[in-house]
C-alpha cells in the first residue's frame, strides 16, 4: 500500500493550485482547465487512498485515457461560444468543466465498482 503517501501528497499538491488559481482569480480558458481537474483528482485520490492496488491501477488506466481525451477536446474546442444572438453551445471554460465533473462521476463509479466486486469476490 505505498500509494497511499503518494497519494496524499498529490492530492496535497492539487488542492494547492486549485487553491493559488482561485485566490489569483486566474480562471482564464487554462487556469479553469487546470482548476477543474485539480479539485476533481484530488478529491478522487482521497477516496482512492482508501483502496487496493487492484483498484488504483484499474482507475490509472481510466484516467490516463480520460485525462487524454480531455486535453485534445480542450485544445479543439473554440476560445467563445458562438451562435450569434444566442450564443448556444460549448467554449473552452465549459468543456474543462464538464469533462472534469464527468471524470469525478466515473471515477467514483469505478472506484465503488471495483470495490464491491472485490468485497464479492473475497466472501
């Protein structure tokens, strides 16, 4: 279980630039990228800190891709919404946010799945 030290550092870290982005109020197009995945990680690690090895590894892969596609669909996504009178439709600040809300959601979903198939598996 030597994640957990890991872990807690990290999830350290996260919370202290979530933390320096909001109190500078940089909440530009990548300051919110970075604020909404900091908070939503560092959240997700508290809980994965309590976990298995099994579990650590299977959310690692989860997130590697996740955090991946999220960086490409940031980079594509337009600087401002656009639609003219109603401006309808995604920029790049409301992307950061849903794919880091989306990320914590399936993250906790992984983390009670895996737990309850390995709490099945060992009774």
């Amino acid at each position: 279980m030597r994640h957990k030290g890991i872990f807690r550092s990290l999830s350290a870290l996260l919370l202290l630039v979530a933390g320096v982005i909001y109190y500078n109020s940089y909440f530009t197009d990548f300051g919110t990228f970075v604020f909404s995945f900091s908070l939503s990680i560092s959240l997700v690690i508290l809980f994965l800190s309590f976990s298995g090895q099994e579990i650590v590894n299977t959310w690692m892969k989860f997130a590697l891709v996740w955090f991946s596609l999220s960086i490409i669909i940031f980079l594509l996504a337009p600087k401002y919404r656009t639609g003219g009178f109603l401006p309808i439709g995604p920029d790049k600040e409301l992307i950061a946010q849903f794919m880091a809300g989306v990320f914590f959601v399936i993250s906790l979903f992984i983390i009670a799945w895996k737990s309850f198939k390995s709490r099945k598996k060992g009774i």
